[in-house]
C-alpha cells in the first residue's frame, strides 16, 4: 500500500489507461500546460503529448458532443468539464445523443464516453462554481454516475468507468481532491453499481456519497461516544441505483438515514428512501426515514452560509440524534 | 468525370428517394404511421449528389430530414419502411422511428431530432479518424436552421483548428419550420460564415445534382489531404411540409410552384436527354423500377412483426445481460 491524494488517483487512473490503450485520450479546457483548474492532469501533456491531452476551445456543448462522436468511432474518451456546473453547455449531448443514441438506433451503437466533472461546494466560488449536480442527471436513462469519495474508489473506479461501454458521468469532489488515502501497489478495479460499506454499525444506516462520506464518518465517531452505532454505506454509483445492501443493512440496524450534498428537493434521497419503502425492508423499520439534503437554494459566497446551506458534520450527529430518540413528530 | 451509367446512377437514386418519400405520405394518409415524419421531397439533389462524391468507407451524420440521407448512403429500404411503420424488423427495431434512422455498418452515424446536434458528433467522428490515422472522411449534413445553432459555429471553429477530415454541408431549403432564412440570417449567404474560420466557404444550387458532386467532390478531397473543413451551402426547396403538421400558412403556392420549375430530378433527366445519356423510354423503366422496389419494400415493412412491448426496456445499457 502507499498514500497517495484522491486527485493523484484519478490522474494515475487516467495515465495507466492511456499507457495500455492508445483508445483512450483525454479532452478538456486547460488541461496541458496548466494541468487542468485543479491539476488533476498534470504532467500528462508531456508523456502523452498534445493529440492526447487534447486542449479544447471554450466550447463545452460541441466538444462533448466530439466526445460522443468520438466515441462511436471505437474512441474511449475521457471528457474533462471544468466545472459540473457547466454541465448545462453539455446537456443536449450528453442526454439527447449519449444517453439516448444506443437505444433510439435499436442498439446498434456503444457510446464508451466518460465525462468527467468536479462539482460541491466549500470553496467560496458561489453559486455558478459549487453545486452538487447528481440529482440533474438521475433521471436520464442511457447514462451512469459515479461519485468516488477517495484515493482508493476513485482510482478503481475511474478505470472501470474508463472501460465500460456506456457514457458515465463521473463526478469528482473539489474539497476530496487534496485528501490522502492507502491504494493498492497492483492494479486493481472498483465495480459500477456497488455500493460500499464504509463502516459497519447497529442502531442506523446512514447512505452517503461523495464528500458526505467523510463527514459521516466524523459525525459517527462522535455518536459511538454517544453510544449510537452507525452503518455507514457509500453508494459510488448512483445510477444504476443498486439498494440491495442498504435493504440488508436496513434490516440489520432499523433506521434509514440519506445523506447528500445536493438540494433536498429531487435529490436521491427522496428515491433511496422510495425504493426502501417499497422493499420488504421497510417492515423492519423502528424509525420514519429521513433525508438529510442540501437546502433549496443556491450556493452563496459567504464562508457561513455556505456552510448552512449544505450538510456539516454537526447537522448528522442532531439528525441521527433525533432519529434515534424517536420524538419525530412533536 | 462522370461516366453515363454514373449519372444514370445518380437519377435512379434521386428517383428512389422520391418515391420513398411520397410511398411515406401515403402511408403516413393510411393511418400506417404512429408519429411524423419531415420529407426531403425537391432536396434530392443534395444527398445524392454529395453521398456520390464521397467514398463508401467515408462517413455521414444526418438529420431529422434524413430519409434521403440514408437511402443514398444505401440503406436497406425495407428496414426503413419497417422503422417508419414502428416494426421490429425496421434499422431500430422500432425505438427511433422516421426521425432516428441510421445505419453504423454503412457509416452513417445517426440521425438526431436535435437540429445541429450531428454537427459535432460527425466532429467527434472526424477527430477520431485523424487520430488513428484514418483516410475516411467524414459528411456532415444539416440545414439552414441548424447553422445558428451555437454548436454549428463551435464544431466549424474546432474542425477549422484541428484541421480535420470534415464537410459541413448545409442543406438551406429557405424555412426552419416556419421561419425564412432571409429573417433570421443577415447576410446573403449561409457559406458567409466560412470566412470567419478562414476556410473556403462556397453556396451553390442544390437543385443541381453535379453542383452538388463537383462541390462535395473538391471538398472530400481537401478534407482527405489533411486541410481541413470545408462549409458548403446547397440552396434548395422543401416541395412538402416541414412535419404532418403544417399547413403551409407562411409561404405562397406561387413561390412553391416557383421552385418546382427548378425540381432537381425532372431538370437533371431533361438534362440527360439534350445530351443523349437519357432516352424517354430508359426514363420510365426506370420510373417503374424504383416503384417496385419501393412497393416490395411496403410489403416487407408491412407484413413484418411489431416490436415486443416486454423487450421496452432492451437496449439501454450496453451491458444488459440480453443483448
């Protein structure tokens, strides 16, 4: 094993399938010299040259729709957005032609595109630079979403991204990049579609993604001093939604909890909760079960309320109090 | 040069397309036909013309107004009909309809509801191509509405950098759905905005087959020869509606009847007749040809079976254990 940061993870995942697969390139704003806004491409340009570290004009709608196109053609490209916010440019190709082409043509086509895109908030960009986007794209059949939540997953997880055969969304987390964990030596891969259980406990299921799986962890530390245990199940992939082990788990500890960045509204946590309610789970349950989202509202600049307007650690430790003092309604 | 039986060829297939289309409408009238279609009826010359001047290998993207596309690539006329009429036997087993028509072993890369939306999809493609090296170019159609669409000017701006194997030919029939290119395109030409790429942007009549070869033809060749895009502009006229839905309220039946005096096939054999590549007779057999084959078509599309409604879910996902 040896430590590495979650951003060095993604360009190692990155630079060790470009060295095995000349299919594979990666396209972006800013991506050669600067190393990307965050440096996650770093150094890249200079083994693998500019044809594969292919900068792109400012021009999101069309060159991810290059993505696409390259991909038809047997290309595995990985398309970088800057921002997950300006995920908007990309929209119609992405959903309309990505998600759609395989299916509308009778599934004639594989679209192996990975787009990849830091979203989140704690950086004081306000409201155009912060969102968490998950919940944007949920809804589109064709597509899957990954949301690593470290060095490890992300790495494992990028590469398995990389060689799947359908457009992924890939959603990094700007505050995870500088965060540090143990990788393997070998090669090895993470599965889409498995979520992971970061931490066994009895009393409540906490599902988390992305940067909230830190944050509950340190809220569950908190808690076992309480003497709440806490099951702590990262989802990875969010589409497909796979609920099997949280059912398991909710049968384990009788308590569901979703944790997640974005806007309450329409969030995942809303169709977790659903699809638990409407599993035989659901008759193991001592609890209602309760969402933890973002609020409704943009992200603002001020370090405070851009704290307020999101999940810290201190809103788990009230919520999972709450939940387990069983006062709900009161 | 075109020999005569290339030229023949060129009628032949100009004739197909339109009967396809006109079959459609009827069809269409038969309460056959689940959702719309858009007809190509009087753009003939475009596809033709371009698809003849480029290779079998080479690539295309297509539109929402993409019968002809495809049947000029060389589509299979029964997979079309069997698509247009939802049938499990049709080129999308009943998924795209009229508007998703596409064949990827023929090269034809899909045709997309989204208009401008293939722009840079055939970018992608062409990018893709460079980068393995390939000879193949790649087509790109789309029409006077799609050209102000923000992704046409970005694709033309990165093929133009990238110098890639790419022709973008706008098929300007005068409407995007109602609206005339003259209100919504300030300057004369479509092929106006090449100069701003500093490529060679040329507009020419689409109603002349040859135009359209010779144009298309030196266009494949820069591409092929790693100089780049190219923007040509084909003037031509939409005979029918843009969708089942128009009532033709925004134009005249005299500017229609106007431009019907320029229709690409009846010009083209005239054509073929002054100079005796055509005789009279040759001209119907052929007429008769077309028919059959278009009627054998009907047939298969007809008698084919519908789609499975519990297979609704099939081709989603690449990976799905029954594909």
């Amino acid at each position: 094993m040896r430590e590495i940061t979650y951003k060095e993870a993604i360009r190692e995942a990155m630079i060790e399938k470009m060295r095995e697969d000349e299919k594979v390139f990666l396209m972006g704003e800013d991506i050669g010299v600067y190393g990307g806004a965050f440096g996650v491409s770093m150094g890249m340009l200079k083994e693998f040259g500019p044809w594969r570290i292919l900068e792109t004009p400012m021009s999101e709608a069309a060159f991810t729709g290059v993505g696409v196109g390259a991909a038809i053609m047997g290309m595995r490209p990985i398309v970088e957005i800057m921002f997950a916010d300006f995920l908007t440019f990309s929209a119609d190709q992405l959903v309309n032609q990505a998600a759609k082409l395989r299916y509308m043509t009778g599934g004639q086509v594989k679209i192996p595109l990975v787009i990849r895109a830091p979203q989140g908030s704690g950086t004081g960009a306000a409201a155009q630079h912060s969102q968490n986007v998950e919940a944007w794209f949920f809804n589109i059949p064709g597509i899957k979403i990954v949301v690593p939540s470290n060095p490890y997953n992300a790495k494992g997880l990028l590469k398995s991204a990389i060689e799947d055969d359908n457009p992924v969304l890939f959603l990094e987390h700007k505050l995870l990049y500088n965060k540090k964990g143990k990788i393997p030596e070998d090669d090895y891969r993470v599965p889409l579609g498995q979520p992971h259980i970061e931490k066994e406990g009895d009393d409540i299921t906490i599902v988390t993604t992305s940067i909230m799986t830190y944050r509950a962890i340190e809220a569950a530390k908190k808690l076992e001093e309480e003497g709440i245990s806490v099951e702590i199940i990262d989802l990875l992939t969010i589409k497909p939604l796979n609920t099997e082990i949280i059912e398991k788990s909710v049968k384990k500890t009788h308590r569901l909890l979703v944790v997640y960045e974005g806007c309450l509204t329409g969030g995942i946590g809303g169709e977790i909760i659903a699809k638990i309610a409407e599993s035989n789970a659901f008759l193991y349950l001592d609890a209602p079960m309760f969402r933890l989202g973002g609020k409704d509202v943009p992200i603002p600049y001020n370090k405070n309320l851009e704290r307020a307007a999101v999940p810290q650690i201190e809103d788990i430790i009230k919520k999972v109090r709450f939940i387990v003092k069983g006062d709900w309604y009161a | 040069m075109l020999t005569r039986d290339e030229k023949l060829a060129m009628l032949e297939k100009m004739l197909l397309i339109r009967a396809f289309e006109e079959k459609a409408e009827k069809l269409f009238m038969r309460n056959l036909v689940h959702g719309t279609m858009h007809l190509s009826v009087g753009e003939e010359a475009i596809p033709v013309g371009a698809i003849f001047a480029i290779k079998s290998t080479d690539y295309i993207t297509s539109t929402h107004r993409g019968h002809g596309h495809m049947i000029a690539k060389g589509g299979d006329l029964k997979k079309m009909f069997a698509e247009f009429l939802g049938k499990d036997t049709g080129y999308c087993h009943g998924r795209g309809g009229s508007m998703h028509i596409a064949d990827f072993g023929l090269r034809n890369l899909g045709a997309t509801g989204i208009v401008g939306a293939g722009i840079p999809i055939a970018t992608g493609a062409a990018l893709a191509l460079k980068m393995q090296n390939k000879s193949d170019v790649v087509l790109a159609f789309f029409g006077d509405g799609a050209a102000n669409e923000g992704v046409f000017f970005e694709s033309l701006n990165m093929a133009t950098i990238w110098k890639l194997p790419e022709i973008f030919l706008c098929e300007n029939n005068q409407y995007a759905m109602s609206s005339p290119v003259k209100r919504f395109v300030p300057t004369p030409n479509i092929s106006d905005r090449a100069s701003a790429f500093g490529i060679p942007g040329i507009s020419i009549d689409g109603m002349d087959v040859i135009a359209v070869y010779e144009t298309v033809k030196a266009a494949a060749e820069r591409a092929r020869s790693g100089k780049g895009p190219t923007l040509i502009e084909a003037k031509t006229y939409r005979f029918k509606g843009h969708s089942k839905s128009d009532k033709n309220l925004y134009r005249t039946k005299e500017e229609i009847e106007e431009w019907k005096k320029k229709d690409p096939i009846t010009t083209f054999a005239a054509r073929l007749m002054e100079i005796g590549d055509l005789q009279q007779n040759e001209f119907e057999n052929m007429k008769e040809k077309v028919n059959a084959i278009i009627e054998e078509a009907v047939k298969f599309a007809i008698d084919s079976p519908e789609p499975d409604p519990k297979t609704v879910e099939k081709f989603v996902y690449a990976d799905e254990k029954e594909n």
